[in-house]
C-alpha cells in the first residue's frame, strides 16, 4: 500500500500561478472600473433626487409665502427665515428641509439657485464633478429644468 508520488504530480508550476495571477488581476481591473462607474452614477443620481427635494420644498415655501426665495435669499431660505428682500410672514417654523441645513451636491459644492430663473420661476444647477459650468459625462452641469 506504499503509494508512489511523482515529482511532476505535486503542487502547480510557475507559469499555471502567473497564469492565475494574470486572469485575477485582469477580472479585478474589469470589476473596478464598473464600481467606479457605478459610484460616479450614483452622485448623479443623488444631485437629482436632492434638487427634487429642493423643488418640494420650494413649493411648500410659496404655498406658505406667496413667493419663491430670490436669489439672494438662495436656498438657505428653505432651513431658515430670510432677513432680507421680500418678508416670508407665513413661514414654516423650522424650514421646508430636513436637518436644518441645505446640502452640498455630491461633489461637496454649494448648488446654484437663481430667481427669477432663465428657465422657469426658478434654476437650480450642479455643476457635476470638476465644479465648473458646462462639462460632459459625470463633469456635466445637472440642471433643474431638465429632470424628468
């Protein structure tokens, strides 16, 4: 019952590892480009959902107060009672959004509010991930007049 082992039956050669190696790095490389797309994605995704919000809540603010927040009021206006231009005599005791603050976009920059807008009552604009006007892909200005 002696059982004999071959030294070319044990263990795998060097180039059956590399091989191995190669394929893992090749499979990680593909699964971290898609996650990071899927991540630059999301951001536009979120910078959407939070100009919704700040859509509702505008309305709310105008249901209350008769008007939209002019630009100098801009959207802190929403978490607290302006103290300049137009009186808000019916506003909402503590703001139109939650957690008493107005968010940053997902790239950690303040939204642009303009009103009266160029497009409507009012404009609210990501300037997306390199912060700039204009852009393209994830860098593309994500405007409140264009959401669906």
């Amino acid at each position: 019952m002696n059982k004999r082992v071959n030294k070319g039956d044990s263990g795998f050669t060097l180039l059956e590892v590399m091989v191995v190696i190669v394929i893992l790095g090749m499979l990680f490389a593909y699964v971290g480009v898609r996650v990071m797309g899927a991540s630059d994605g999301a951001k536009v995704d979120m910078a959407k959902m939070q100009i919704q919000t700040f859509e509702t809540a505008l309305k709310m603010f105008k249901l209350h107060n008769g008007f939209y927040p002019s630009t100098d009021q801009g959207l802190q206006a929403l978490v607290e009672k302006p103290t300049t231009g137009q009186a808000a005599t019916r506003y909402q005791p503590g703001g139109y959004l939650a957690k008493g603050k107005v968010p940053l976009d997902p790239w950690k920059n303040e939204y642009l509010y303009r009103c009266p807008g160029e497009n409507g009552d009012y404009d609210i604009i990501s300037l997306g991930e390199d912060g700039q006007m204009g852009g393209v892909d994830f860098a593309a200005d994500i405007n409140s007049w264009e959401l669906d």
